[in-house]
C-alpha cells in the first residue's frame, strides 16, 4: 500500500514559498531598504518536507536580522530594538554610501570622504542604534493569513485521496464472506 503522498500540501508549500520571496521583496522596497539590492538579492526560499515535517525555509543575507530586529545604542535605545550596541563594519557601510546617492555635508568647512563618512556613519549607529525594521515578521502574518485555508484544504484533499486509495485497493467480498 502506498503512504500518503501530501502532493496538494507540496504544491501549496511551493506556491507559499515563492510568494514568501516576492512579498519580502516588496517589503524590503516599501522601506526603502535596498540601496544596494544585496538583501533582495540574496533572498533564497526552499520547500523541505522528510520524516519529521514540513518547512519553508529562506536564506537571507546575514545583516537581515539588524534591519528586522533593530540595534540600540550606546545612549539611547529605539523602541523594540532587539540587538546590543555594535560597531557596524566601515567597509560595508562605505560600499552602501557609493551604492547610495549620499551627499555629506561639510564639517567645519570640509566635505568627508565616502571612508571617513562611513566611519562617522558606524559610530553614530553604535551610539543611537537604528529602528527596527520588521519587514520578515510582516511577510509571515501577511502569508499566514493569506494562505491558512489553502492549507487545510490542501491537507483535506490529501486526505481524502489516500482514503479513495485505500477504498477501491479494498476487497469487500472477503469481508462479508468472513463476516458469516
């Protein structure tokens, strides 16, 4: 007899998915969070289904978790902030400032270099932190709710062929001959 295959759950998970990647995309722009389109670019979604369950996995860039999560910093803490202070990497920042159109202003009479710029930039995050920004969070509410029902009848119809499987394999002559 063969197990039940979860095909209607599998191609729901694959539709889920690839909605995860194009909403967390889009939430990631209507922040306008993607200067350098490192984040969007680096979004992965895979369907895992084995013997322990079923899962939507998606690879993001590392920094994902300080755009969702937020930093406080040394002298004051945004609200809901979930990360300590932290001296955010120059370099990385001064690859976002020539991605970014930034315009520093002059300092005592001086416009900074993009190097110098990303250095005041590091400080001033380690120092006030930065907002959280739960744009990963609002992508799973927003699929949930969307996709809740999908599921249960994917689940349903599942169901529902394995059991028609099971009914016409079934040899009902041998039943109710063994039944007397």
């Amino acid at each position: 007899m063969e197990l039940l295959t979860f095909d209607n759950l599998r191609q729901v998970l694959e539709e889920y998915a690839a909605k995860a990647e194009e909403v967390y995309k889009y939430q990631i722009a209507l922040g306008n969070h993607n200067a350098s389109r490192d984040l969007v670019n680096s979004v992965k979604t895979e369907v895992v289904i084995n013997d322990r369950g079923f899962e939507v996995t998606m690879d993001l860039a590392y920094y994902w978790k300080y755009l969702e999560g937020g930093s406080r910093g040394e002298e004051s803490s945004p609200a809901g902030a979930a990360y300590p202070p932290h001296f955010p990497p120059p370099r990385a920042i001064e690859e976002w400032i020539n991605v970014k159109p930034v315009i520093p202003r002059p300092r005592d009479g001086v416009i900074p270099s993009p190097r110098q710029l990303s250095w005041m930039i590091a400080r001033k995050i380690q120092r006030e932190g930065t907002e959280p920004y739960p744009a990963l969070q609002t992508t799973i509410e927003e699929l949930n709710r969307d996709f809740a029902d999908r599921f249960a009848v994917a689940l349903q119809q599942d169901t529902s062929d394995y059991i028609a499987k099971i009914y016409v394999g079934l040899d009902f002559g041998a039943v109710s001959q063994s039944v007397r």
